[in-house]
C-alpha cells in the first residue's frame, strides 16, 4: 500500500498551485499529486482571456472591494461574500507571485504588466498573457514540481475515495497504460479534478472534463451544491464548439446579426459585449430563436476586423488560428459564426474558505478538501465572471495547500483495509470486461450527453426538466447493458471510458434535479416558467445528496457578510448593466 500524508488529485493551476505551496511551506511533508492526464494535458492550459486582480495598473480607481462588488453582481447574489472577500484581497499578491515565478504576462508600455478590460468588470483589471494565459501559468507551476520534486502520478484513474467513519482516509486508483490497481492512504486528500462540460454535447471543456471528482465526492456520501448553475460561454466557434475567448471582445471586437446589427444594445446598453457571460448567451440564443441569426441559421457573427491586423496577430493570437484552424476563416477580413458553448461549472464540491470539503449539515469532513471548479466555495454563485476562474483556482489553490499543511501535522495515518479495497476494485473492473451487454459506451453517452443538452441548457422549464429527469433515470438503468470490445487490461482505454460515463451520468442527474427545485431565475440558471428572481426563497445554496439511486435536495444560507463593509453595494439588489 502507498503511503503519503497529503495526496492531491488533479494536475491543473489548482493542484499544482497546491503542491507548490506544500512544498514551500513545508518540505517534509510527503506529497503526490495524481492525475489522469499528464499535468501539463490538464484543461487549465485552455484557458484563455486572464487573470483578474486590483493591480491598479491601467486604473488607478480601481481596488479590492469594486472587484468584490463587481463578482458579488455577477453571481446575481448567490456568491458567499466572506469567500469572495479573500479572493479579491489576495489577487494583487497571486498576480506578482505568479510573476515572480516567471510567469510571462503581457506588458504595458513601462514595463508593467498589462491589464485588459472583461465582462462584467467596471474596471479594466484582467492580466493576461496574450490569449493563451492558463498556458502560461500551467507551464510554470509544473516546473515548479519538477524543482520541488514532488512525485506525480500521471495516466493513473482515481476509483474509489476511500471514506469510512466520516473521515477520507484514501484513494483507490488505476493505472491507465497496465491496469494495476494501487491502494493510497493518506492522513488529508484534495480533490482539484476540474469541471464536468462533457456532460453535454457541445462544450470548451476537453475530453477529461467528465466530472469524476464530484462523482466520486457524491459515491462518499458528500453533497454537490449549486450544480444547476452552468456557464454557457457566449462565444463558441460554430459548430465546433471550441472556445473563441473573452479576450477578443475585451479588445474591442463585435457581436452582430443577421442584419449587421450590435444588438447587445438591446440587452446590456452599458456594457455592450462586455456584459456578464449569462446575459451575452441569452441574448445570442434569443437572437437565434427569433430568426436573427446569419442567415437564419444558429449562430451570429463576431466580427473583429476594425481591430486591425497588427492588434489581432499581438493581442488575440490564439483566436486567429483557431478560426483559420477549423473553418479556413481568416478573422482579420472575414467575421466569424459564434453561438454559446457549454463552459464552466460554478457548481461543485461545498468547501469553507480554508478549502476543507463540507458534509451533512454543513460539518467538515475530515481529511477531505477541495479546490478549483471541481469545488464550490462559492465565489461565482449563480455566474462567473470572466477571468475570475483563474484567480479562484490560483488563490484558492495556495490557500489549499497551506491548510493542508497545517492540517497534517498532528494528524495520524488512518487505517485502511488494503486487501478488500484492492479485490473490490479488481472485481469491479473484471465484471465490466465480463459484462455481455449489447450497448456501445459511445452510444450511450451521446444519447446522455444530447438529453442534457436538450433537457437543461440556457432556457429550462418544469415540463422540459421532469421529462429530461425521466431520460435520464432510463438512461442509468441501460448503463449495466454496455459492452467493452477490449478485453484487455494494457492501456484499455474503454475502462476509462466506462468509469467516465458513470461521472456523466452521475452529475448530469444532480445538475437536472437541482436545477427542477429552483423555481426561479437567476444568474445562468433561467426557467421560462419562473422568470423572476426570487430572494425571499431562493436566496440560498442548493446541496443535491446521493442516497442509493435517489436524490435528496437540501439547502444552506449564504454568506451576505460583505453588507457590513458597504451595505448599499452588497445588500442584494436588481442586477442591471
């Protein structure tokens, strides 16, 4: 049995981000930080746009509680306020950390690091490294665990999170390339396993982004909080789906119609294209559903050839070749077909600001943490802002792994039953080889992931959501008909995908149910049928337990602490823009 007393799951900004602050914090400790992918494969080198801080760099107005205020809006109320007071005092000090580490921002003319105007930001606060910022910071934490030496375990598949006795005491995972099966014990484990866009049928998310944290954290008897709240990106490429960053209209480029119209006016006259992500992917969808879009069809133009071909090719680089990549469309002469893709999960895994995973009735779970989009601490609420994810998965990240430093030190290894988790897990994988079903994996998850998206994307309703609900519960029940055509165990990447679609299934339920108990609108979360903001009932967080094959809705108060520094900002209030 492998032994380490922190084990941290995920390879993307905020595992990294945790083990690196481990390793300076304490370099006795032994860490290992596991991960299905190689760390550098994880879906934070996609991200695009930024880094959100108060640098004061460009504005000099700008500064920590209008970045707070500025997320607190646009989580249409539902963001803990304690959560995300820590995220926006500490995001100067990330941003020079992240610097001083040799991360390669952009820069001002004098040498200072550059800083781009976002969605829903007052303030043009968003530091950047061209268009390719998560791919920049990636690279450098990596480095950092090389340098620090801290063990990784990549191409290895988490199956179980061992909890017993209301503690995590480990994990039970398997190596992709040779099908060995590993018992870890661990006296704290953090999850920062990333979001779960594959849930639906068009998403910026990559293939690994099936949710299999949150499953296993719901598997353990955990809640899921807020899962009905999913980011739509405005701008997908069509039909592709692939992400055409906020960067693009933060520089200045322009959603139009079918008739060449701005038509964000109509929707977001102060903000134009830079309004909240939710508030863009309504009005494009409502554009395409009333016949507006180009040429009739399913998508609107973004057009960003008055920015000129020396801005475009230094500013927005990555947007260039993607559009010229999958559609031969050159952006800086021709604009091209966008319409929303399913983008990031402001749900997850509930955790207090110190990162420790949270159970019934609001109690810790010992030896359990989260971070990053797999977790929820709730500084999104009902909607993200654009390059505040980053940020969250940076500052929360370093706050992770300092507190499970301070965790472990009196912290005793826990006992675990080796032998029967290993035949489990053996046992497990040799009945699905076994398995004489007759349904392809593929096959089934298309028809999941179309019943998603079918059933709970940008405009839901009661009828839609019950009857998507229904799908979904045959769907589950067809899962023990799949068949595996390999019946090998070296690199059968059809075990992989059969655990996948058990997350898929798992969380995709979770998001539908949470979603038929809101009876209201808010942030990414709107019902046709109950289209107000309801604070008077709904002014609280979802948490969607797992119990057997049914589910249980429950909910917990949010944090509205931030009333007492600036009650006229922070009391909730019509979201306008």
């Amino acid at each position: 049995m492998l032994e380490y007393d922190i084990v941290i799951v995920g390879g993307g900004l905020a595992g990294s981000r945790a083990a690196v602050e481990i390793a300076r914090t304490d370099n006795r400790l032994r860490v290992a930080l596991v991960s299905k992918v190689h760390p550098i494969r994880s879906h934070s080198v996609a991200a695009q746009g930024g880094i959100a801080a108060a640098l004061q760099n460009v504005d000099p107005k700008d500064n920590w509680l209008t970045h707070a205020f500025d997320t607190v809006k646009g989580a249409d109320y539902l963001a803990d306020q304690d959560a995300v007071a820590v995220l926006t005092q500490q995001a100067p000090q990330v941003i020079i950390d992240l610097e001083h580490m040799g991360v390669l921002f952009s820069r001002l003319p004098d040498g200072r690091i550059a800083q781009r105007p976002f969605g829903g930001h007052t303030h043009q606060r968003t530091c950047y490294a061209a268009d390719k910022t998560g791919h920049a910071i990636l690279h450098e934490l990596v480095s950092r665990l090389f340098q620090y030496q801290v063990p990784i375990f990549e191409e290895w598949y988490v199956l179980e999170l061992i909890v017993e006795e209301g503690e995590a005491r480990g994990l039970v995972m398997f190596h992709i390339p040779t099908g060995r099966i590993e018992v870890v014990r661990a006296k704290a484990i953090l999850f920062a396993t990333g979001g779960y866009g594959r849930v639906f049928n068009t998403t910026s998310n990559d293939y690994a982004s099936t949710g299999d944290g949150l499953c296993l954290a719901a598997m353990a008897g955990l809640p899921l909080q807020d899962m009905e709240f999913v980011q739509f990106h405005p701008t997908g490429l069509y039909p592709v789906g692939v992400l055409i960053s906020e960067a693009v209209r933060g520089e200045g480029a322009y959603l139009i119609n079918d008739s060449g119209e701005r038509f964000m006016a109509n929707y977001a006259p102060s903000r134009m294209e830079l309004a909240p992500r939710d508030i863009t992917s309504r009005a494009i969808a409502t554009e395409i559903r009333e016949g507006r879009g180009v040429g009739g069809g399913r998508y609107v133009h973004l057009d960003l050839r008055h920015m000129g071909k020396e801005k475009i090719l230094e500013r927005v680089p990555f947007a260039h070749d993607e559009a010229l990549r999958h559609l031969g469309i050159d952006v800086i002469y021709e604009p091209m077909p966008v319409r929303p893709t399913v983008h990031y999960s402001m749900g997850g895994i509930p955790t207090t600001v110190d990162c420790q995973a949270l159970a019934a009735h609001g109690q810790v779970m010992e030896g359990f943490f989260a971070a990053g989009e797999c977790s929820c601490v709730s500084v999104h609420g009902a909607n993200r802002l654009g390059s505040n994810s980053l940020l969250e998965c940076v500052v929360y990240g370093a706050r992770a792994g300092a507190s499970l430093a301070r965790y472990v030190q009196d912290r005793r290894f826990p006992d675990v039953d080796e032998a029967r988790h290993r035949r489990v897990a053996e046992q497990g994988i040799q009945n699905l080889l076994d398995q004489p079903g007759s349904l392809r994996i593929d096959a089934l998850r298309r028809e999941f992931q179309d019943t998603l998206t079918d059933h709970c994307s940008i405009f839901r309703d009661e009828q839609i959501l019950k009857t998507g609900l229904e799908k979904i519960q045959q769907l589950k029940a067809r899962y023990s008909d799949i068949r595996l055509d390999d019946k090998g165990k070296l690199y059968n990447t059809e075990i992989t995908e059969a655990f996948e679609l058990r997350s898929l299934i798992t969380v995709g339920e979770i998001i539908v149910a949470s979603a038929l108990e809101r009876r209201e609108s808010r942030g990414a979360h709107s019902r046709s049928d109950y289209p107000e903001r309801n604070d008077a009932e709904y002014l609280k967080h979802t948490l969607a337990y797992r119990e057997g094959d049914a589910l249980r809705i429950d909910y917990r108060p949010v944090d509205l602490s931030l009333q007492a520094v600036d009650p006229e900002r922070f009391t909730p209030q019509t979201r306008k823009y």
